[in-house]
C-alpha cells in the first residue's frame, strides 16, 4: 500500500511517499481502507516541524480519515467489513473528561496517521459514518468538527443563546453550523465581504466585517442589547481574547481554541474575573462526544464546507492550499 | 377592582367574583395591570380543594398572568410603567436549585394569585414579555411553559438528541416546541389521529396512537433503533412511568411532572437502576430560568397553542373548558 | 490452574472447582494473578439462577478481584509485570456516561469473572491498587465500594451535606466511609444495636434503629432541623424508597440501587415532583471514578471492612456466609 | 448611629468619622446591629480610589459584617430581633449564575457598606451565624471565606483531589481550610518559615517556599507524581497563572481571583488549550453558596484565622495594618 510519511525532514516539500504491505489488524483491532483524509491546521505545523520537538519519525501524518472496515481482529465486536467508518483523532479517549495520557494517541502526531491508503485503528477508535455523508465529507469531522462540537457542549450551549465565532476556518464554520442546529443565534466575524455572505447562508444572524469594524467586540456587545454573548469558540488566541472577554456576558463561557492556530501572545486574565468568565481548552474531543455530534448531524442532515478536494498522489499541493489561506471550509484528499 | 375568589367552599361554580380597592406597590412592589391570565390542571385541583389540606382561604386562583406595569414603589429599579410583563410562578426563585421555603410564594396556591384586574408582584418576581407574543400568549408561559423548558433542561437537552412526550396538554405541547427549537427530534404519543396531525404540524418527528398501540414503548424503542430516548417529558405519572423507563435509553433521563395530572399509583424503580436512568422532579422553575426560555422563545418567534380565550366574567366557563379536556393547547382568560 | 464455575445447573453447591492451562494475554491485553476476590449480593443471584435469563454458561462467577500482573500483552503500555491490580466491574466504561453496550463487559456475568487463579483482563480493565490495602482489601472495591463512590459522585456530595446510608451492608458502609471523607455528615440506619455502635465507630454522627423506631424517616427529618438530608443512598428499593423520598430535602438526591439487594415492589413517584428530587439509578461504575476513588482512599488511608477471609477450596461457605447475613463488611476468598 | 464614610477625598486617613439618625427598615428590609466589621484587599483599594472610576460618594466602606437583627420591615418571614447574622456581598445575588446586574448590589462599593453601627439589609441580603462563631469571627465571611468556597465549588472538589494555593491572604487560607474539609490534599506556597509552619497546622500537607524554590511550580508537578493538582486557588493573577497553568494537571480547574490582589499583567494563554485547562473567574458568591457554606463550617467548626482586632475608632489603624501586609488571616474591627 501507499503512504506519506514526514522522514527526517520538515517541510510540505519534504513529504515523502512510500510503500509497505497492507497491515493486519491484531485483537481488538480493526482495518480500514482510507478513502478520504481532511487537513487541519495542525498538519501545517506538523510538517513544517513546528508542533513539536519530540515527533517520532518517520511519521505518517494527518488525523482525519473516514473509509471502509476491511477486515477486524480477534475480540472485535462492534464492527464488521463494509462499514463506513471515520477513526478518532485520539485513539484512547472513548468518554469522560481528558487525562494526561490521552494525547498520547492522537493521530498524526504521536502516533502514525492516516495519509495511507490502508491504516489499523482501535475498536473504539471508530465511529460510523452519518448516513448522508460521502467519505469526503466524513474525514472532515475528527478534528475540527469535534473541536468546535466540544467548544459549545463545555459551555452547556443551550436553545436561545448567543454565540461569538471567529473567521471561516474549519472549527469556525462547524461551530457555526452546530450553533444553530442547537437553536442558538451566531455572531460571526469575518475580514472579507464574500465570506460575510457565505457565513450569513450557513445560517450567522450577523456578521461583522473586523477590517472595517476594527472595534468588533463593541458591535457584538451592542448587537446583544449590551448583555454580551453567552459563548465564544475563540480560534484567535491572545490576539482576539481581550476583545472575546469584552464580548462575553457576565458569567459566560469561552472555549479557547489557540493551538489550531498557532498563535502566540499574551492577554490580561483580569477581564475574566471581573466578568465571572469561564475560559476553557479545548482539544478536540472523545468517542463518546462524536457519536453525540454524528447523532446532530444525521438529524439535521448538516453537510461540512468542503473548499476543495485533490486527488492522494497530490497531497502536497492539499497542503500549499490550505496554507495559502484562500480557502472557505475544509481541504479533503481523496485516497 | 374586580378578581376572583375561592372564599369557603370548593368546586368552579364556588368561585366568587368581588371588588376590592386597587392595591399600592410597597418597597421593592410592582403593581400590574392584568391583561390576560391562563389555566392550568393544577387550578382545577385548586378550585376543587384537593390540592392541598391547607390552602390558605379565602384565596385569589390561577399563578399565570401578563399584563402591563402600571406603578413601581420605592427602591424598583429594573422596571417602569407601561412594561409588558409576566408573574413568575414562585414568586422568591430567582435562580439556583429549589429550596424548602421556594414554595410559600406559589401565586395562585399558598398565595393570592392572578385572577385579577390588578396584582402587586415582587420586583423579581416578574419577567419581560416576547415581543412578538400577545398578553394572552404571555400569559400561557409562567406554569406550563417554564415546566417544559425546566424539564428538557434538566436532562441537559443537546442538538441531536431525542425526546419522548406523551399527549398534548399545556408542557408536553410546550416540550415539543422547546426540544424543536434546540434541535432535537421528538416522539410524541396521543390517543387522537386529529391531535397527532397536529402534532406533526407543531414538529413532531413521529407520533404514536396509544390507543392502537397500546405498547407504544416498544415502538419508541424501534424508532430509536434500539437505543431508546435520550429524555422523558413524563407527565403520566405512574400510569406511564413504567412505559417511559422501557423507552428511555441506558443512562438516560426522565423529567417528571405527575403533579400537574393528579396522576396516582405506584411503580417498580428497579427498571431505573438497572438502565443508570435519571428521574427528575420538576416544580415549575426559577426566574433565571423563565429569562432564558423567553430569549429561546424570541429568537425562535415560538407562539404558545391557544385553544381558546374567555373573557374575563366568563372565567368559570373557562375552568369547565379546561375540566372537559376537549382542548389543544392553552385555556386562556382576558381581563 | 484451578477455577471456580456455573457449569449448567444452579445454587451455591452447583458451584464446580475445575482446571484449566493458564491463558495467555493477547494484544492489550494483561494476565493476572489472582490474589483475592470478594462476593456481592449479585454473586448469590448468579449462582442461584436468578440474576438473568441469558447467563453464558459455564461462567466463572465473581467480578471483583485484586492480585498482580503476571504478564502483558503486546501494545501494552500501561501496566508491567509485578503491578498490584484491582480488576474493573465492567471491562469497557473508561469514563463518561454509561451507554447500552457497557453491561456486556460486567465480569461474572455478561463475561467470565475472576473467582479463578488466573485471569486475562482488558488493559483499560484494571485500576492500581492503593499502596496501603492487602489484596484482600483491595478485592472488595471493585463493585460495592465503587457503587458507594458513585451514588455519592453522582449527587456533588459536598462538604457540610448531610447523607442517609441504610443498613450495614457493603455499598453502605463504603458509603459512609467515603461520605465522612468528604466532609459529609452521616445519618446511619440498622436494625441492630451493636451494629450500630461499629456504624458510629466508622464515623456514622447518628445512627437510628429502625426496629424501635419503624418511622425512622421522621426522626431523619428531625435530625436535619426539617431540612431533610441532602442525599440518600438507597439500597432497599421500593421497600424503602418511599420513606426516602419522605427523608430527602426539597431539591436533594436519592442514589438508587435496588438491584444489589433483589429488592422489588412498587412506590409512588407522586413526592418526588413535588420535592424536586433527583432519583439517580446507579450500576457501579467506570474505571475513571475507580481511578478517583482510589485516590481518595489513599489520601485517607482508607480501610474496608472486611467481615471474614475464607480460602479458595471453601468458595462455597463464602457463599453461605454472605447469604446468612450475619455478616458486617466483605466476604472475601482468598487465591 | 456612627459610621465611616468615603466623603469626596482618597485614602485611608481622608476616612470621615460621621454621625446620622439609626434608618429604619422598609417592606423586605431587616434593620441589624453591626457588631463587627472585616476588612478585604478591595477595600484598600476602594479606600484609595483605584478600585473604580464610578464610586458613589460619599460613600460607606467595607462588605462584610456580622450583627444582630434588630428590627424586621413589613412582609419579613425568615427573621426577628435577636437573630445572629451576616450581611452577604452581593445584596441581589439569591443563587444561580451571576448576571449583569448583581455587581450593582456590592456592599462597600455599588452600595453603601457596613463600617457603621446600624445597617439595613434586603430580606435576603442575610444568612444566619454558624452557632460556634463569634461575631468577629462571622464578620470574615462574607467576602474572602465565600470566594475561598466559591472557588472550590466551581472546580467540583471532591474526597482525594488535590489543591494548590497561594499564599496566606484571606481568600488562601480560607480555601486550606475548606479544601481539607472537603478531603482534599492541599499544598500551599509562602515565602516565609514562620508562616510555612502556620499552613501546616492549619492542614496543608506540603508548603514550598517560594522564595528559596522560585521553580515552585516544578516542585508542585513532582509532589503530585507528575499527574498536576487538580485545581489551583489562583489569586495572584497574571504573576503566577502561568506557573499554576504548569502545574495544574490536564483537564483541570484554575479559579481565578485577581481582582482582589490588584495584580495586573499578561499571560499566555496557550498552555490552557494544550492541557484542556479550564479558568474560571471568581467573584465572591450567592447566598446559595454562603449558606451552603455555613452548613460546612458549623459541621466542622471551623474556626477563621483572625490576626487582629481593631476598636471601631481606630478602623484608619486596622486599614493600616491590612495595607502593611504583615498579617496571617483576618483584619477585624469590632463595632
């Protein structure tokens, strides 16, 4: 089978594809047949060698896959050949709150990924496909889609509140989408008119232009008649926090988001206190938190933004893409 | 002024139209001029004196009006004449969990209640009217409607998920339009083929006939494909709690409301510890939790189902109406 | 190595000693040594047959367990030989809330248990045990003490809240133990006056006879200056629940776990509307609240009570002990 | 009556001593005579004229106190002359989540406060004394005990989780005590051997000094077996949040409390995000949580820390004390 794996050298450029033969799954494993792989901002970092000093190499990159069981392990129960899959950005967080060792089996990073035409996950390591959803569509989902489906169930998202999203990118655009499959109403920010009007179809009450609006977070606090909104699913980092915590209400809630984004910088955490804020990290999410997510998005038949799909053999031309900055919705390979 | 009485004895045509002077506001006092008032099973209880030993006699009925500010006395801050408002069922629970004394301040029970042209409420014991909603709309909000949204609540209802309510008074109505409205799917249950297209129009996903399917739990449990719901509006009492512990899911949760059914009997917990189930008594709810269900109700420009109003003199034909059960939806009177 | 099973026929004296080869872990998978099991009610209706329709015979009875790691199978990264181990009830609930599939990895039951020499367990299936506790100790956490820890968990038992425990069997004591290392107070019931001295002994602030006095319920509500208790863990099922409900303040808490004692019968749910009250069913629980419970034991240095130790070849007099009820504490096997 | 006032000029000497007629109490008021007053880092600030731009001048400083009640309003219920009581912070904040508007009812700020013989409170802007406390004693809680308990609670402390504090202001030490309370480790920082030795007998398990160990943060990692505390107490702002993000475990809770300690600055958020940290601003707490945690208090009859006790004449000299930091525990004026 095929594969791309990071060698020694960082760098999109630098990928490199190989070949070995199609892996057999032992017990409590299963084997699937990648047929979609998502990019992320992560993968970014990742090649570029910038996540992390301690990325064990080779590795396969990316961790959103979606494909078919070929074929299950001894033990494996809850799985049969056929069945549409997508694998789960950590391996080992079926449910509960994250421990320290859960990142130890995230997708792409700690251990090998799914930029492969085959790939071995764990029996719990799966979720079944929404019905309505082609394998391009399913690979968007372990990361960013469970990112922002984490962001609003940690603030106990809830029919008639607000929500402040930032920007198009791809935890953004499902935080919107999820946002009003939940009821609520979405203030989104965005610096580009025709992104304005796409984000105003997936369905944000307002949107506000922070080019021309620089003072945006004044906008959102007059637009809910100065109460503030109830949730933020912060992608910008210090660089928009301040401006999120004077956007949130009095005893509001702000998933921080910052890793997705690389970015840096500092913030004064006063605002929260006087505000009641609560400020919490988000990682992406567990098993059980897909399912409930799958769940949402088969009854409302939500469909990903999917700005572009390349064929596998041009992986690296996905990544230059996405790097580029001029896509709206998700970067998807075909394998 | 005029109001209504239950001054010695029980049963709707014991209740005494009489006159009293318009009362004053004291500190922290807010006189309202009653515009609509609404009906609930628990008024009939009421009226016919088998609510409570101790009703406090003689007694003004009903705990649901909306109506206009007409004075505030010293110290109000938060309201001013001509505000659109509505009375909280309990007058003393502003937020946070209930409390042994939330009680002695239920309008309309162990105080004086609405059925009048003028009431003086607590400054909090009052909530802002929907904009869009009529006084005889708002009016149908402070019993049924918050037990509604307290119960879908209370099983920290999320898009996706899936909610049972059995028949089509006053909360099971207001529970499907609510668990519409945050993005669930709901199964509903009726006894009338006219009552289930009804339902269908309101929302619902699927509505069972109970009574040419008298196993209807084993039809939700299929419709779930085998899962089971993920809440229980139950409003049956022990006369369906058995059924709804089968149609729920493992881990899942079951709001109870028998009070407002005058439902007796008895029932077999072990089904609920064998499935991890929730079962959660519900009492109406606080005024933080009515703001919250006015902002779902804004946004969402949710109207109440109205069956049918009566004028202010005619308010023990109104009582009869709601006593006969041949309603779809609220009861209401206009004073 | 030796073990006990359920061949085909049920009670105590049905039960078979047999032999078998030692088994060998597979992928994920960790070999123990059995130093020690306990039994639970549970394991009397087991082998009497009378726990479920569906039993997997011949079954290996029992689930809790301690001892140490033998060997590990491969992708095992968690555990090394030498570990000392608890095995967990179920072998599939890592964390978050139960799901349908989770009572089909219950050891002694669904699956083989551990009342053997040797047993082959999920590497997510064990817990370390605290440094303090024998394996004697130990074995009896899995299930009743777990239980206990869970029905408090459940109801954010707080520091300063009052907690009903009745009777003196094993959930109970755990949960009396673990309530007073919550800073809880403990309201103890028994129906005998030197169980009622060790119930004190351990930490009980009061302890009420309910043989001289049957409504103990009112002498709880008595106790609470007519507060009533913050929360009940309720092991009596229906034969008690009602009195619960009568014991438990507006808004509070019962934990129910019915299905440890066989207990059946009816109750009216009427008073918990009308209270407020959650009613929590509960089935042990999951490796991450072991993990919890674990570190409250040690912080504590926590000791179970333990009635008596029988040794392996005198399995079946465990069984009889535990059935006279005669006992205070755990019955233990040791391997 | 007597009272202290901020008249038009800042600091602490510009304190006026004045006199005006003992008020009386409205509809819902309760008229109480102070007995002692307690003095919180807010208050130096009020007092200095750096705490808001908005004072209302003149002004009566200081939020908490304790007394007794000696005359009730019409339509009181739940108190009479002679009972023992607390004023509480926020005089509109019964329970459930803070609002907008419950910083407007701040004693000692938003409102006038309590340095003054006579003060008349709202109904609900008391709660009863713990019976064992003395007034000096009652008079510490109403602000640094309540955002101590506050903090605790919003992390969901449980039995064997460990705490990380601060220092050994009021809010500090009162967290140590109700930490150990709850059952829970707490290691604590100082820089000083004397007040080292004082944490220990007050039951924190480890102290670190600061000064002779400034990586304090790594000593904190190893202490928990490089697992992380689950929740730290956090109120020294953007000086200390970014060792306590280090050493706070993954998934865990940091309260945040740096408005009372004045800090400013700037932290980096990322390590929040990376360890799926939450941070949860603090701002004192509800009467809810103050009666809540007086149940605590009387059943482990704590007993707060009172480092002195001023006559009322010299309150400029107890303001004086507080500003020299010299103190462990609470700065007191009896009235």
């Amino acid at each position: 089978m095929n594969y791309f794996c990071i060698e020694k050298d960082f760098g999109i450029d630098a990928l490199r594809l190989k070949e070995k033969p199609v892996p057999r799954p032992g017990h409590g494993q299963v084997l699937v047949r990648v047929r979609a792989a998502a990019l992320n901002y992560r993968d970014l970092l990742m090649a570029g060698g910038s996540y992390s000093r301690n990325l064990p190499l080779p590795l396969i990159p990316l961790s959103d896959a979606a494909g078919e069981v070929v074929e299950v392990g001894e033990g494996v129960a809850c799985w049969q050949p056929g069945d549409r899959v997508a694998g789960t950005f950590f391996q080992d967080w079926d449910g509960g709150g994250i421990t320290g060792e859960v990142p130890d089996s995230a997708l792409g990073g700690a251990i090998d990924g799914v930029l492969a035409e085959y790939v071995v996950f764990r029996e719990r390591g799966l979720v079944s496909l929404p019905a309505h959803l082609s394998f391009e569509e399913g690979a968007t989902l372990p990361c960013a889609a469970l990112t922002a489906w984490h962001a609003l169930e940690s603030g106990n998202l809830a029919s008639g509140q607000s929500v402040l999203t930032l920007g198009t990118g791809g935890v953004s655009h499902f935080a919107l989408l999820f946002a009003r499959a939940a009821g609520a109403r979405v203030i989104a920010t965005t610096g580009s008119e025709a992104k304005a009007e796409r984000l105003r179809q997936l369905g944000a009450g307002e949107v506000i232009n922070y080019k021309t609006e620089p003072n945006w977070e004044e906008r959102v606090w007059e637009l809910t008649n100065r109460r503030g909104v109830d949730l933020v699913v912060e992608v910008g980092g210090a660089g928009t926090l301040g401006k999120s915590l004077k956007a949130v209400r009095p005893g509001g809630h702000i998933s921080l988001i910052g890793v997705l984004s690389g970015a840096t910088g500092e913030v004064n955490p006063l605002p929260a206190v006087m505000k009641s804020v609560r400020i919490q990290g988000i990682y992406v999410g567990s098993r059980e938190q897909f399912a409930a997510m799958n769940r949402a998005i088969e009854l409302h038949r939500i469909r990903p933004v999917i700005d572009r799909v390349f064929p596998f053999a041009e992986a690296k031309a996905a990544y230059h893409h996405l790097q580029s900055g001029a896509h709206f919705g998700k970067v998807v390979i075909a394998v």
